[in-house]
C-alpha cells in the first residue's frame, strides 16, 4: 500500500469501531451522558476529508465551449425570468458530450453500459495522473508510452486496483479556444495528443482501473482523428469503462495519493453527459 494512502484508509478501519463502552457501565447505570460517538463513515469525513484540499477538474462550460468538429454549438434559451414570472429558468440545447463529459461504454458500442447503468462504486476513486506535459509540449503528437506508466510505479509504486488514472499534457490551457485545443496546421490536420493501446491494455488487464481521463476531446490523439480512427476510444469503452473527457487542473493535484469524485446526471439509456469530477487532496499535497 502507498503510504499516501495510510491515512484514509486507517480512518475507514476505525470508522467501524464503536467508541462508546458497554451499555452497562458505570457511567450508564448512574445516568451520565453517553459519549460522543462518530457513527459510521462520519469519523472518516471529520478525520481526514474535512481537512483535504477539493480540486475541481471540471470546465465550467456554455455556447462557446470546444468540442468535437462534428458537433454543432450549445444554446441557452431563457423561458422564464425573475422579472416576469418570479423564478429563472433555461432550457440549454447541446449534445450530450459536451464540455468536461463522460463516454459510456454505450457511445460506441449498442447493447454495452449507458450513463444511467454505471455503478456509483465506479464513482469515488483512487486518482492516477499520469504526467506528460513536458513532452507534449515538445510533441503535441505524443501518445502516452508504457515507459511512462513504468516511471509513474517506479516513484509511486503499483497503480492501485479500481483506479482512475488521468493523463496529465496540459492541453487544458489552452481552453476556450476551439482553434487552440484542435491544433490544426496549414493543411487543416489536427494534433493534440492522445492513449495509446499497449498503456490500455496494461491499465486495464495489468492494473485492473475503474476508468481513464484526459484533457484532450478524444482519446485518440489527433493524427487518428485526422483519419476518422477512434480505434482507442472504441476500444477502452468496448470493455465496458467509462472515460471522462476535457477534464482540466491536473497541475493542481498530486500525481499520486488523492481521490476523486466523479457525478453526472442520470439519463436513460445515455450514451453521455456533462460531468462534474472533483479531486480530493491531502492537505499536505495541496498543489496551488
């Protein structure tokens, strides 16, 4: 076990421990007050969360989000105001995909997970990053390597089980801007970068992780996409994970010993959604 990882989970151990002493002590039997006991998982938010640092990972997102060039703009419409009838309300028009979001196996595969079937035990996790800004901004071409992975264990240790593991290249910097976040040359190629399938393979039949993130709109970096292949995104989502997409503050979180919170709506039958996805940090790993 990661010592990172000590603190939260000898918190979750204790939280199963009854503080109180027996029904029939002293103290019980000369009618005392009983003392303070922290039911359940409480003790586990009063002793470590409550002091964690909370990232959000998420793009506040509206009309001139990025997104993928097949996708048409958002709209806001306002049916009613405070002005006129005395409460607020919008009716947003975008497709599901939008903004930081995520993938269900079902955005590629018909019959395979929708957004509404994925498990909230899917949902809060150990988070991996996985950092290669330095060289995506010698290549934004780069594909992540299974060299990079083995440098993240050789520091951290083993990638734990049930894990999201997040791909740090800094791209989200260059958010909102359509044309900077698709990167396109002379010729109208897009280059942002991207998975690739040994590091998926290893993740999920080596490490055994819950789900992946990226900054990126697509898993494929942007020479596949260039060419329609989405080979890696059919991929990850045919073996039935979910991927979270645009996320964003990677350089605020630590690459190891932090959790983190994934939330969306529950559609029926949704291939995918805007998110929101929240780091939980310890206060001593805080990045500012």
């Amino acid at each position: 076990m990661h010592p990172r990882y000590a603190p939260l989970i000898c918190a979750l151990a204790s939280a199963f421990t009854l503080i109180a002493g027996p029904a029939g002590s002293a103290s019980a039997r000369a009618g005392a007050a009983p003392p303070v006991r922290t039911p359940g998982l409480w003790s586990v938010y009063d002793r470590v969360l409550a002091g964690a640092h909370y990232v959000d990972l998420t793009h506040t997102f509206g009309p001139d989000t990025p997104h993928w060039k097949g996708f048409g703009d958002m709209t806001v419409t306002p049916l009613f105001t405070i002005a006129k009838a005395g409460f607020h309300v919008d009716r947003y028009c975008h497709v599901g995909q939008w903004g930081t979001h995520v993938d269900a196996p079902a955005h590629f595969h018909r019959g395979l997970k929708s957004v509404d079937q994925i498990s909230p035990q899917d949902m809060l996790l150990p988070l991996v990053v996985l950092d290669v800004h330095e060289k995506v901004a010698k290549d934004p071409d780069y594909m992540l390597s299974l060299a990079d992975v083995h440098a993240w264990e050789r520091l951290h240790g083993r990638i734990p089980p049930h894990a999201f593991v997040a791909m740090r290249t800094d791209w989200s910097k260059r958010w909102p801007n359509q044309a900077a976040m698709q990167n396109k040359d002379a010729h109208g190629a897009a280059h942002y970068p991207g998975w690739s399938m040994p590091v998926l393979k290893f993740l999920l039949d080596e490490r055994h992780v819950a789900a992946i993130g990226h900054e990126t709109t697509d898993t494929d970096n942007g020479l596949s996409v260039n060419k329609n292949d989405y080979s890696l995104e059919s991929y990850w989502l045919g073996t039935g994970h979910y991927q979270i997409e645009m996320l964003t503050h990677l350089d605020r979180v630590p690459d190891a010993g932090a959790l983190v919170m994934v939330s969306f709506p529950k559609p029926a039958h949704g291939a995918g959604f805007p998110a929101r996805v929240v780091a939980i940090v310890p206060g001593s790993d805080h990045v500012h």
